[in-house]
C-alpha cells in the first residue's frame, strides 16, 4: 500500500510504502495551531494479530484509538496497564512501545507551548508515563473527541474534526510564552549542545532554564539537548540502514562510546539493535513525517517563526 504525501526536498522525505494491511498518514494542522501542535498522524492495521511497534523518544503526544482491539504500552523496560481510548502519553526520554491488534491509532503531537496553552499543570510530572486523556482534559472535550473522529468517515476526514475540536483549546495565557517558543526553536538547532550557550541565548540563568525546561518540555535542559543532539545522529544512521557512520553523527560527540552511552539512554539499547527491532510503522514514519511536517521525528520538529 503506496501512501500519498505531499513531497518536501530532503533525502528522508521518499515516497511511503506500506505492506498490504497496514496505512499511516500525517496531517498539518491549521495554521493557527502550528505553534501548538506538531502534526496529526493516524497509524492504521486491518489484522487483529498481535504486533509489536516501536517508537523514538518524543514530547507529549495524544492518542485516540479507533476500532482497536487492547493496546499494551512500555516506555523503556515499565509497562503499563492497557490504554483506554483515549490517552496522553507524556514527554519521553526512553523509548515507547506498544503491542496492538489492529484498528487505527489517532495521533496529536502537543509541543510545549501548546502543553503552557492547554493546561497549567507541569509537564515533568507526566515524564515517560501514559495516563487516561480525562485526567487532564475536560471529560466533556474528550468524549466530544472520541465520538467526532469515530464518526469521521475516512482518515482524509481527520484534520478538519481535529482542528475544529482543538482550536478552543489553547486559550490559557502563560507568562513565560516567549521563553517557551525561543527554547523551542534554540533546542533543534543543529550544534545546540551546552546548557550554558542555551541559557545565554536565552538571556536567563541555568536554573531558571532548568525549571523552565521541567514545567514546560517534561525533563531538565541538560536532558532535553542530549535527547535533540542523539536523535539528530540516530535519525541519520537509520534512514542509511548503517549504524556504525560515524559521519553521521553530531561532531559533539567525543567519540562513538559516547554516542552509544546516549543510545543506551534514549534507545535502551545499541543502534543496531533498535534498527533490527524496527518496525513498518516507524520505518515509514521517518520518511512520511519529514515530508509533511518538515521533521523527521516529533522531538526535532522545529516551530514556526511567527504566529498569524
């Protein structure tokens, strides 16, 4: 099944095949939501037989599940209880996986601005957990959800139901908005690897980009640019199918022990052996998220630079 998205230039933005059975598509949002939400996906498999599928570190994600049989979650080596229909999962420093049988997985990708917009909780406390989407959204929002995107009568139909029900969302105003878009942008810049540099781009100490960095983005800086910079490097090595190119990985990386103490850290594992454990969807993800939203994987996605 040859999924259609629409093209960007770039090595990993390829056409998209998925095997017979199995569908995935990324949307944008509406514009007016670009600096909150990070893309729609919808992951989509006809058979009822059990798979596995991983996923790379990211922040914070919703998931709706559609038609789907039970879906049992981890999040490095924890698992979790089955995922109700619709669940947050929170900003991840270790990898995610689920074990499904079938059906389709709505995903809304929330950025950290979107998290200040949202609500006013902090986003450290849902670091590498999966909870019910009613324990921090209104019930009544997420029932309207759950029965909008069932009642959409394809995956084409899902933009224009997410848009309408997210838009009023986003209404909270939070003091530090500009610190959060700035951090947002500085974080995926190529070459952003010091705590110290971020904090003077920023203007502000490292202990308030500390604390900044938890509330908002769900993890200490020092963490959050560790998890930028390995997934700049990992990102490559996959799409190449060669885990051991060095020249494909950040320059400030001492050396190739150090790149895999970080892969231990985010993967759990070596790059070889993720990229062995590696599934349809996430192979095709790769591909098909960079040529919609200009990013490879939710955690580099860089914001846009102004607001309408």
């Amino acid at each position: 099944m040859n999924d259609e998205v629409e093209r960007r230039d770039g090595p990993m933005a390829a056409p998209v095949v998925m095997p017979e059975g199995m569908a995935i598509r990324y949307d944008m949002p509406d514009p007016r939501l670009a600096v909150f939400v990070t893309g729609y996906t919808a992951y989509s498999a006809e058979s009822r037989e059990p798979q596995i599928d991983w996923f790379l570190p990211a922040p914070v994600m919703l998931g709706v599940a559609l038609d789907a049989g039970p879906i049992h979650p981890r999040i490095g080596s924890r698992t979790f209880p089955p995922m109700v229909q619709a669940s947050l999962i929170g900003p991840t420093s270790r990898p995610f996986s689920v074990t499904t049988h079938g059906g389709t997985m709505v995903g809304i990708g929330i950025s950290a601005a979107g998290w200040a917009a949202m609500t006013g909780r902090s986003a450290v406390d849902y670091h590498n957990r999966i909870v019910p989407l009613d324990t921090v959204l209104d019930p009544s929002v997420v029932d309207r959800l759950i029965t909008a995107l069932t009642a959409a009568p394809d995956r084409a139909a899902l933009r224009p139901v997410l848009d309408e029900i997210l838009l009023p969302l986003f209404v909270r105003q939070d003091p530090h908005e500009s610190e959060i878009r700035a951090l947002m942008s500085l974080v995926v810049r190529p070459g952003m690897s010091e705590v110290g540099e971020l904090a003077a781009e920023l203007g502000i100490t490292a202990s308030t980009l500390r604390r900044l960095s938890q509330r908002y983005f769900g993890m200490p800086s020092k963490l959050l640019l560790r998890r930028a910079r390995f997934l700049r490097s990992f990102v490559q090595l996959f799409v190449s199918g060669n885990p051991t190119d060095v020249t494909a990985i950040d320059p400030s990386y001492h050396d190739m022990p150090h790149f895999l103490r970080d892969a231990n850290t985010f993967l759990g594992t070596t790059p070889r052996r993720f990229m062995q454990l590696a599934n349809p969807f996430l192979t095709a993800s790769v591909r098909a998220r960079a040529a919609v939203l200009g990013a490879p994987t939710q955690a580099l996605h860089a914001p846009p630079v102004n607001r309408d």
